[in-house]
C-alpha cells in the first residue's frame, strides 16, 4: 500500500452512495487474515523442520504458480531466485543429514 494511489478513494465511495463501502471493509479480513488463518492451521500438525522448510519454498511455489496461471514471464532474476532459494535449502538439508550420521 505505500506506493498505491490512494486519492481516488473517496471519489468512489461517494460516486457509489456508499454501497461498495461494505465490500471493501470486507476485502481485508478475507483476503489478509483467512490466508494466514489457514496456513496457521494447516502446520498445526507439521513439525517445526517442515513447517520451517514449506515456509522456505512457499516463494518458489508461487512464483511458478504465477507463471502457470497468470502466464507471467520467466526471467533470469526468476530463475536465480528458484535456484538459490532451492540451493539454500539442499544445503541446510545436506548439512543436517550429515550431522545426524
């Protein structure tokens, strides 16, 4: 929101009677805090290490989502995001393995 142009706002509002004023109280709880109440509970029954790792690949899963479904371009800054992001987790991975030998 810091770089949106909020000035149009009331225009709206009054141009409406007030009418849309509902929907855009209601935009906020259902498109911020569903979200997060959801993926609260659904690593209720995960543990830590997983919950720590899906958090870690959720960038990566949607990245690739936009690109499938809203046919966003795939750029190199894409691909090295996917790729370090994936990277870091190997390694964190890899290290953990070998200490628990």
């Amino acid at each position: 929101i810091p770089l949106a142009n909020l000035s149009g706002i009331p225009e709206v509002v009054s141009s409406t009677n007030g009418s849309i004023l509902p929907l855009m109280l209601l935009f906020g709880p259902v498109t911020c805090l569903s979200p997060y109440l959801a993926y609260t509970a659904g690593l209720k029954g995960t543990e830590p290490g997983t919950a720590g790792i899906l958090a870690t690949l959720e960038p990566v899963v949607s990245t690739i989502l936009s690109i499938i479904i809203f046919h966003e371009i795939m750029n190199w800054q894409k691909v090295l995001g996917i790729v370090m992001i994936l990277g870091s987790v190997l390694i964190v991975n890899l290290r953990f393995s070998l200490k628990k030998k």
